[in-house]
C-alpha cells in the first residue's frame, strides 16, 4: 500500500542540517522504511508551508505507515505531518467495482 507523508523541519532539525548542509535525509528516510518492511518510492524537498518533505512510501502492512510517521515525529524531526493512503489505478479500480456491487444497497436521506 503506498502512503504519502509530508511535514515541516522542525527549528531544531533545521539547525541541524545547516551544520550538516550535506546530510542525507533520504538515506535516513528509506533505512526507516525498510526496518517497516517497505520500500521508499521517493523523497521530495518542499518549501511551501517553510522548509519541509514529502516522502512516498510502499508497505504491505497498513499499520507500518502510521509507525514510520509516528517515530519521524516522535523524533523531533518534523511537525505538522499529514499521512495520506494513496492508491494506485488497479486499486482504485477495485474500489470502483464495489462501489457499483454496492450502489442498490443504500437508500440516501429522503430517498
């Protein structure tokens, strides 16, 4: 199951890596991923909401990704992060096809 999460540096995470301007936070980020079992797609920069990342990741457990956000943020390293399950066109076919198997067995308000 693939998962996007985003945050914030925190101040203390910022100072860091401007002691450090060469440090690679997405070797920490994938050696964090696959201690969970997963696999890290990619790992972008943002700069919209103050310095911050957008990680997307792939686990087959759907517990492990609330676990790796929870230990990112236990850590200090981020704040403000947001955990979005992302679901690939095969699956969100799927999703669809239920919804149609569905569809007869809900009656809307007033209906």
């Amino acid at each position: 199951m693939h998962f996007c999460m985003t945050g914030q540096y925190t101040p203390k995470a910022l100072n860091a890596i401007l002691e450090n301007p060469k440090t690679n936070r997405y070797e920490a980020a994938k050696k964090l991923i696959e201690a969970a079992g997963g696999t890290l797609v990619s790992m972008y920069s943002t700069a919209a909401d103050g310095p911050g990342v957008l990680v997307i990741f792939d686990v087959p457990d759907p517990s492990a990704a609330p676990a790796i956000s929870g230990t990112v943020v236990a850590s200090g390293a981020i704040h403000n992060a947001h955990l979005t399950r992302l679901w690939t066109q095969d699956e969100i076919t799927q999703v669809r096809l239920k919804a149609v198997q569905l569809r007869g067995a809900y009656k809307p308000p007033g209906g």
